[in-house]
C-alpha cells in the first residue's frame, strides 16, 4: 500500500508518467454533490506545464474522464474515478536514463525496490505528473467545501532567496481566487517579478530552484481532529510529504516558533463577539492537533527540481562504473510555482476528510 | 482513534497527567527478543525532569511495569504492555485552570472537542508527560534495531537562537552514545553551554523558549518505505507530529533545500567499494519516499513551552468573558533538550516498523 | 498488528493467560459517559467462569482497575485503559504442554508463528481468558448505546445436536435483559435443560460439545455502514472472528439463505405508521452492508473447547516424534454458553463504532 | 472509505453497473511478475454471463484494459489499476425500479444512505457486476500465487438442496484446474445435473434459488496470520462478506462443528516425512487465527437472487404508500454458480496480501 491516503474519504492515486493513464479513485464522496467540470478544468489548468516560460513545453491538456461516481454530474456515493489519458509521451527524450539514476530523483531507490522492474520513463509512478490527478481530488474537494463556507488557497511563499509577504491574520475566500487567477501566484507581484527572474536565471544556468507554498484554510470549526497521532497537523504532513520534491512542512510559524518565547508565541484567548477567538495566530490554527476555529496556516519546502541540464556525476547499474549523466528534454527550472495549486489541492482533500469524520469527541 | 502510529508494529499510548497511569501497549513486536530492563532505563532516564536546574522538579522515578508481552524477559509475540503509575499529582498545582485555557496549550481545543467532559488537569492526555510512554516504546524499539545494525541518535539542534552544529555526514554508535551520556546532549559543548544560558535567561524572564532537535539513524537498507503516501518522511511526519509541541518536520536540508539550487542539492551517486553510494546527503537518506542507504536525517522544530509565569490575557470559560491567568507551579522553561530522546524514540519505532514490513517490492 | 479492531473506536486487547495482567484499551468513546461499574461488573460476571458445575473452578474475581479514561467516573476523550490482574495463575497445571501442542489449541500455530519464543502457558495471548477484556469493551459499548436506544441481546442457539428456539421478530430491551439474568442463557429454559444435559453428558466423557450463539441488536437507524468492503456484515464478522474458538458467522437467515428461493428470502417493504419497514427480516437487518432499520441477527459457531480430558496422539516439538497427551486440570466442556456474554460485546462494540462514524452518505 | 480491503496488498473497486466503466486498482502488487493476459482472460470468462440458459444473456466481453503498473508486461511496482467499459446498458429494462426499491436488494438502504442521490441502475455500485473488477484482482493474485507454489480452487457445494461431495483432503491444483474447465463447477456431475435441474426449475417458476460456494487453498506455509483480530480468518471473511448476496461464512468444519464433541473436531497431530502435520483438517487449516500449513478450507453461502421475475411488494418512495412491483428484464436465476470464481479471486487476493506481509513473528 502506498499511493493512497485518507480515513473516512480515501483518495487513491495511479499512474505513471509514460504509461497509459493517469487517475485516482475517491472512495466515501458524500452524494448529492454537484462537480462543476468547467470550475474543476480551471483549477488543474493552474498546475499545468506551458503556461509560461518557467514551464516545460509538454502541454497535455489534462482534461478528466469520469469513469464512475457520478450520476447526472452529481456524486452518487459509490467511488468515483477519474482519469486522463497520457497522449504526448515523448519517452525517447529519456533514453538511457534508466540505466544511469538521475541525481535527486528516485531513479535509484525505485531500481533497489523493484529489482529493475521499475517503469522508469520520465520518473514513472515518481513523477510530478502524478499531482494533475492529486489536483483532480482536491478540486472536487474545494468545490464541496466551498458550499460549507470552507476555503483554501496558497501563494508561493518564496523562490531560491527571494520572498514573498507572509499571509496576514486577514484572509479571506476573494483573496485566495484574486491569486488563483494571477499568472504567478504570489500576493506581492513585484516580489513575484524578483522570483521569475531567480527561475530564469537558473534555467539559463542549466540549473534549477527550490522554493516555498504557504497554504491557509479559513471557515473550519473548532474541535476537528483528535490528539496525538490523528491530529490534524499529521494527517496534513503525511499527505503533504506525499507530494513529489517536499522535504519539510510546518504549521503556524514553524521553525520560527523555535526561534522565539512564550511570551510571544502562545496565541492569547479573547471574547470577540460572544465567541472565544485567539488574538493572534502564531499555532497555524492547530492545538494539541486540534482545530481552534483560527485559519489554518501551513508551508510546504520544495527542493528544487532535480533535472537540470547540467551534467552530473553518477553510476551505470549495468556496468557498476562511475559515469557522467547530461539530461536532455524540458524541465521546469522551478516546481514551487507550479505546485502551489497541488499543495491546496492535498490540503483540500485532508479537510475535507476530517470535515466528514467531523468531531466524535461526543455525540 | 488518535492515540496510535504504526502498520505493522501498532503503538498505542494511553494515560492522562495526572489520572491513575500511563502506559503504551506495542502489538506487532518480534517475538524473542530481550529486553534489557536496565538499559531501558538509562533511556528513560535520559527525558526525566528533575535531572538539572533546568527542569521541572517533579520526580517521577518512571519505572514501567509490564502486564504483557514478556515470558523470560523477553518478548512472546503478544502484545506488550507496559505502565507507568502516576504518584506525584500535585493536582492542586493546577486548580482553576480548568476555567481559564491557557494560551497555547491543547486546553481550549479539548474543552471545544470533549464539550467541558476533558481532564484537564495538568494538560490530561495532552501532557508532555505522555511521552514517557512513548520512550519506554521507543527504548525497545532502540534494542531491537542495534542487534541489527541500526542505531538512532539525537542531539539538540538549536535554543532559541543559538545553534548546535549539525550533524556531520560521519555518524557512528559511538558517536549517539556520546551524546546520550552527556548532561546537555549537544555535539559541541560550548554552544551547549550558551543555550543553557539562554534557556535560565528565559527561565529568570518567567518565561519559556522553543529548539530544534536534530535526528539521525545509520545502517537502514536502500529500498524501505513506499512511494507517495506511505513513504519513510509521510510516516515519520505522521509520528513526529504526535510529539506535543512540535510544529514543524523536515528531512535532509529540509527547508533549507527551497533556498538552494538543483546542481547543489543533487546527491551525485558514485561507486564505493563495490557498492553504490551517494556522495552528500542533502536527501537525508531519503528519494521518493524510499531509503537510499544514507543516513536518515530529520528535524523536528519545538515551539517555546506554552507555560510560563508571566500573568497572560485569557478567558473564563465558565462566565465567557475576558480575564487573566497567571500559572504557577514548575515548568520547564524549554522542552527541546528533554525532547531529544523522545524524538530517537519515535523515530526509531517507526523505523523498526519500516524494517519490520521489510521491501515487498518484489518477493 | 493484531489484537486490535475498530475504525473510529479502536479497542486494543493485550495480555496472556497466565501473565501479570490482561487488559484493554478504547480510543475514541465519547466524552461525558458515565460508566456504571456496578452494571459492567454484572456484565463482566455472566462470561465468569465457575457459575455452575459446567464451568471450570477458576474463580478470578476480574474485577477491571481503569488505570485512564476516566474523570470522576465519566469518559473524559482520551483512551480508556482498564486492567484486570492475574491471580490465580496455576501454572503448574500446564507444565508439559509447552512441549506437546494440544491438538485444537492455537499451540502449535504459535510455536511455528514466535518460533518457540511463545508464552504457552494457558494458552497465552489465544486464551478465552482475553474474553475478559473484551467484555469490559463491550459492556462500556452497551451502556453507551442504550442510552441511545439501541440494545443488544444474546442467547445460546444450540448446543451439541439440541437446539433453542430462534430470536421472533419481536425483540425487546427487556427480553435481552431476562436472558441475561437466567442461569443459563436460552429464550426456552426446557432446551436448556437438554444442553446442559448434553454438556454434563460431554464432560463425563472427558470430552466437550460445540455451540451456536444468536446475538442481535435493536433500535439502530437506517444507513449505517458502507458498501462492498466495509459493510456491517464485513466489519462484524472481522471481529466476531476475534473470538477464540468462532469458526462460522452468519447473518439473519445466513447459511439457511442458500437454500432457499428468492420468493421466500425476499423482505417485502411495505408503508407502517408513515415509515418505510420490512415485513419480515430474513436479511438480518442489512441489506447492500447497509443497516435497514430492522433488527440486526447474527450466528456465530464455537467449535467444542480443544482441551479435553480423553488422551490424545500429538508430536512432541523437541523430540520431534509422535505421542501422546493427557490434559488435566479444569476445562469447560462447553463454552458456547459462557460465549454468549462476549458475542454481545463484540457486537455492541462493533455497532458503537459504526454510530460513531454515523452515516457519512451525505453531509 | 468502503470499496477497499488489503494491508501490504490495497484492492479498491469502483464502477456502477451502468456507469462508464468499472474498475480496480491494485496497490502492492510486487513487480516483475508477469500477467498472462490469455490466462487472465479465461479466468474471468469464468464468470461470465451468458455461458448457458442458466445465466442472463447480457454479454459484457469483460475484457480489461490496463492503465497503470505495467511494463512491458510485467508488474513495475506502481499501482495497478484495470477497467472494462460498460458497454451492454439497457437502462431502460430498469426503468421505475428507482421509485421502488427491489426486496431484498440494496436499492432502499442505498436510497436512505445517499439520500437519494444514489445510482440506482442496475444496483449501481451493489451490482454483481463489481464483481468483475475483483475477478481481474483475483486472476492476477492467482497467477502470482501459483508461481509460488499455493494454488486457490473452488467448487458449487450446493444449490438449493441439492449438494455436491465435499472437498476431500486430498486437494491439487491438477483437481482446482479440471472444475475450472467444466461448463457447471461441480466435484460429482452428477449433482451438477441435480442443481442445474433446480435452478431451471426457479427460473420456469420466474423465482430463484441460493447455493454455498467451497473454497480451498493448497501450498500455503504455516504461520501465516496473526492472532485476535488480524487472523487469516477475520481477513478472509471481512472481504468475503464484500461479494454481494454472501450472508455466511465458515472455515473448516464451520457450523458443523458446533454440532460435534471435542474429540472429534480436533485435529490430532503426527509426524509425517520429518513434518508436523495434521492427520485430519477440521479446523480448515486455521487454528488461533495462524495457518497450521494444512489447506485453508471455507465456504462462503449466497442468498437466493434477490431479482425475481414473480410480482412483489414493495413501497413508492415517491408517493411514500405501498405498491408492487414486477422485475422484467434478464436475471441469473442462481448467482451461485457464477459465485464460484468470485469466491476464489477474493481468497486468492487475500492470501496473496498475507503472504507478502509475511510472518513477523520473529525477523
């Protein structure tokens, strides 16, 4: 078991890069709920490649058949599956790459688990290609939460050195589509500008970026998830690490709650307007991993892409020699950019999972 | 359920701060296999209060007693259960803080999730004191490991903002034993000396701060741990974040891996006395999800402990109206360093979990 | 894993016949329940053995200590762990056993599973003593649902060839509660008389006699419960498996289903006081794995106890070589009736679990 | 979460029996094994429709198309994921059915479930047709399995009252390989002739009839499977109370050895070729929850086809007031016989998940 997460709601996701398809089955969709496919197109449109210069040039289309789970465009209750087919494959540009494991990537380990049975065009079943059907799930899942008054959205937080503003205490569902709708998904475009210009540089260098998606969730209640283990903040960092390149994820200020006092990092309680709120936000929303009612706030660290065209020192596992690699082909210099949409999307799901379990701490 | 990690080794963890007895039932472990009593307690030992100034003065003494999984001091294949008697109460320490939730701590999101029914005596389930069941888990999980090859070891990484070194990429049992013997478990002695100041600065201040623990384990095969969700970090994260006070996971360099470029992060692989290696370990270990033989490396960020003396804005939740609190009683002006063994103890159950489950890559 | 069940109440049972102490642990009740410990106790003593000369002597009290859970006698959210210790331990009644697997027993199987590293005394963690806890589980599921009007009764079906009448189609709290007080536990005291007769007749000969126990429950909704794979019948039966010594479940008409037509199997639907109902009830309640509204009816078969008096050809497992053993000591000749108490807590837990997932179909 | 069972191995069904297509994903499959296609194929023509008068003349072709988790033919470690298009509709032969729920058919837990926003044609996602999609799961497991010697063969233990011989213990896959190749799945034909008789008579008399499918399983070592909940036991029956119309199962001797005396159901052990083995095979080869080496042994019972062609009574869900209702269109008059296959696809999928999960008593 691997490719799947999820307790009430299990999200399971298939595919390789160069094979045939790519899906996912959702399994315990409540029913009744309507799939707006062309708000649903919209939102995978954000992930996908070609959008810009920033991107590789493989413009797939991505356009989801529905294969089960709906009824009239609405969810029946039975699992729903939805796939796209693979039509511009292009795998003679990874030639011989299975044999010489590509430096970062899990060309290696995924040749040490399956004994050289692994599919290893373009990454396989590892490839970044497999957050469209991630994007799938969770934009079928902010569309139902978006009828609960729950919303998610994510910017990109920063590239290589350069930042964007953090997410302020005053977040709201028009601030989260104003981004969506930006070329570069940031809340300050000039600091946006400064990131386009570090992602190109480095793609003039042959070379590649890292980056950082901070995501925020607004309108849940009080009192979802349970302690310990099933908390929500591990629940989200078990899907969250999912995602191809993530390395680190933090809620609320993180590491840089390490940083600081308790003076300064407990969030104090208040009365606002009969109800009992937290004036400030330092937990990301999250207690004993539990919802306080507050915005969740979380951030994803993105490595960057490990195909650069630089060439590189690596081994060939049929000779067992050292060897040097050059990869060939379109790769995006940066991903953070492009995942911003995927680490809503897993998000999404999570919330809506703990939505639907809702808060057996009575009943 | 909440209060449990695990696939093949399940832990459960179960007690309140100040109820009858903690405990943590292992079902899952290897059957014959010794548990040396005495070396279980030096582990212990090694996250009790009370051991310096900086401390708590609680004594516990934490000895566990085992009501199952044993049969000559060594493991039947039932599953274990082990118990810790709560002796020292000072239930009185805490009276009134029923009514007012203390920023930062889980007593306002129990109060929400239980609606009033939470033992909120002394943080209840949400104490930092569960995780003494946790060590007396990880300590098993720790001998068992060593018999095979792998050993776990941890060291605190930063206090506020004075910083340890890291770990070098030479890691050895010596090494973690070193470490583990010292009164401040630190690599370099002298930065240790420094946080200490910080932290009775901090305790003089009446008030608390946060640390990073640093993590490492050696002698793990390449090929455990399953692509996507249940890779090794989902499954760390997902632990990790059980810790109380934990607010953010990262593996390799981590966060630190957004700011970089691809041509630096890439571990080249080369040939190695007949084996493949990687030659750094900006993945700690760690591609797709799966081990590459590498040392594991990962961090978990502690926020500042939530209880300080500092009078704080709260409210009363009896009479739903603004107030303040002021905790008395012994609080550790920082966790982070006593967390340190708790960090090697979840991270080495899960990794004996891993091991257990084995590649079923193929067969 | 193993010795655990249970999706959003997951109930976790430890402990071997003749160790320190056998338990278990619940974790997700619900807050705010009392626990009525005098009714539990009542509970937890109709599976006690030594209640007539049809039972073993051994008397254990099993009186459950809560070592967490609770607060002032109510569940307070975080795990419930109740333990009950082993006095009477009479080890020596065993020696010999370890060496010669009892044919019937989980000995062999376990000796093979731990290799040799399995605590056999009594049977270890395979004894129908680890009933106990089970019973503790499901005795705190019954009160919890009878405040919800739900019940769940049981009796002994058959014994050996002699049958009691069937569970009518009109059952009540009440009707569960006289079956619950009687000596024995049968709807017609006069099929009684003839099983415990069959069982003396059993035990005269050294021998034993298997048994079927009926069990339903009441009062539940229409909707519970998922399709395929995680129905009700799927998740029953997973635990009624559990069981020491169940080899069949079935439910409503079961195994007599497949001899019948569909005319006659079929539950018509017809319109009673505005409600939708069925009109009879072959389909024990669940149609699809989904709760019907109409009670739920289900059979488990004991086989007869393994230990018997009567010499018996086994191997011995250091020699390696046919022989043969003589069991002493006391044993039930029957344990279908001493079953019928554990079959409801199985259930009752089971169905607790189901109403605290509620029915996620829409939301 | 519902359409899913495994642990190492995740199976997760979807499709509607009128949707777009149905489905499987398979998660943990090993890789590098071959799937003979043209095998695969004739196992699940085995279940097809439309072989003789007995079954429905729906002809589906039911031949997969494969998505994800091949290369080149072989399994490659990603997940699997397999569809058959729905081609052969007829949504019209069902026409009103929705407004009135079909006895003893889902179709009115589902309505109350989803509100009715369930797929209700044709039984939607309860349809037998979901069986095809665990037949291409169960074709795979077998070809996996038999490659290690353990070979799963079923036969019709009865039909009506009519019943086939029983296995006998002496079991090869040559015997499973010739009831596989014959028209009706029968050890003696003779009886064969018997049930079709009663079957065609249920149909003569628009009616149906149930039957019991027995399933054995040869070559499996001994220690598989633990103990309490996770049983082989608990696993077979959770997911073979998954195939609709199952509403009993049984392993070895099952209800039967409720009926007998100790010294006849326990199976006695000797010492054969320098072996331990079981002289008789009462348990099924289970005892304690663990393979003793000796052929699993289960029985799985069908209710009778709940679509009959004779008028019945049932409820408007529209118009909330009694009505009747008559099925036209094609029905199995005995689902049994086709069952026969079904039975052994989910076996052999579980005893596959159990062999690749191994035995961690010891490591």
């Amino acid at each position: 078991m691997s490719s799947e997460f999820g307790k009430i709601l299990k999200v399971s996701v298939f595919g390789q890069s160069h094979g045939t398809a790519i899906g996912v089955v959702m399994d315990g969709l409540p029913a009744g709920e309507e799939i707006d496919q062309s708000e649903l197109q919209r939102f995978l449109d954000r992930r996908r490649p070609g959008k810009n210069s920033l991107s590789t040039a493989r413009n797939e289309g991505d356009v989801p058949e529905f294969l089960s789970g709906l009824e009239n465009g609405k969810t029946c209750g039975a699992p729903l599956c939805a796939v796209i087919r693979n039509s511009d494959q292009h795998s003679k540009d990874y030639d011989g790459l299975a044999d010489k494991p590509r430096p970062g990537h899990a060309d290696y380990t995924a040749w040490v688990k399956w004994k050289g049975h692994a599919d290893m065009r373009g990454g396989g079943h590892f490839s970044g290609r497999l957050t469209a059907p991630l994007c799938i799930a969770g934009g079928i899942a902010k569309q139902i939460l978006s009828r609960r008054g729950v919303y998610v959205g994510a910017h990109l937080r920063s590239a290589g050195n350069i930042w964007d503003e953090p997410f302020s205490e005053h977040l709201t569902a028009e601030l989260f589509e104003e981004i969506a709708t930006k070329p570069f998904p940031v809340l300050n475009d000039q600091y946006g500008e400064f990131m386009q210009g570090v992602i190109e540089k480095a793609k003039r260098d042959l070379d590649s970026v890292g980056g950082i998606v901070e995501c925020a969730a607004i309108g849940l209640p009080a009192g979802l998830g349970d302690p310990m283990f099933a908390g929500v903040e591990n629940r989200l960092a078990a899907a969250l690490f999912g995602i191809p390149a993530v390395k680190g994820v933090e809620f609320g200020d993180g590491f840089g709650a390490a940083r600081t006092r308790g003076s300064k990092n407990n969030d104090r309680f208040a009365m606002e307007g009969g109800k009992i709120v937290a004036t400030t936000n330092h937990a990301g929303g999250i207690l004993g991993g539990i919802t306080t009612g507050m915005p969740i706030i979380l951030r994803a660290a993105f490595k960057p892409t490990p195909s650069i065209g630089k060439p590189q020192k690596t081994v060939s596992l049929s000779a067992m020699e050292n060897t040097e690699l050059q990869i060939h082909g379109r790769h995006d210099p940066c991903i953070a950019h492009r995942a911003v949409p995927v680490v809503e999307a897993v998000t999404a799901t999570v919330l809506l999972d703990l939505l639907l379990e809702g808060n057996h701490g009575t009943f």
